[in-house]
C-alpha cells in the first residue's frame, strides 16, 4: 500500500515537471518564432503565462500548425 502511494507520488512529480517543460518551450517557441505584425503575438504569449500548460497545449494545437505552414518557422 505504501509503495503504491510513493509510485503516485512520483508520478504526479513527473507530470508537473514535465507540464512545466512543456509550458516554457511553448512560450519560449511563440516569443521568439511567432510573427509580431499585430497583436496576435502577445494574445497568445498572455494566453500561455496565464493559463499554464493548458495554454500552451491550446496554442500547440490552434496555432503551431498554421504558423508553420504560413510562415515557415
């Protein structure tokens, strides 16, 4: 029983350490590769501060692809 607890324990450290990981390569991604013409740059570096790795699975999934095949970066 103990050694389950302990099993979960690291487990959710795991997925904290890498939702963590996963927020700051977004963010860093979007700062430096996302085209700053208008203001969708800083809507979606907000989104991603604000809303954590919630935010940047959203913006992995609504804007990644398309900037990649708009702008090539």
């Amino acid at each position: 029983m103990f050694g389950i607890a302990i099993g979960l324990v690291i487990l959710y450290f795991v997925f904290i350490i890498a939702a963590t990981v996963l927020w700051i390569w977004v963010l860093v991604d979007c700062i430096t590769k996302e085209p700053s013409g208008d203001n969708e740059k800083i809507v979606w570096v907000l989104v991603i501060v604000l809303v954590g790795a919630l935010g940047a699975l959203i913006y992995l999934i609504a804007r990644r692809p398309k900037r990649k095949q708009l702008y090539g970066k």
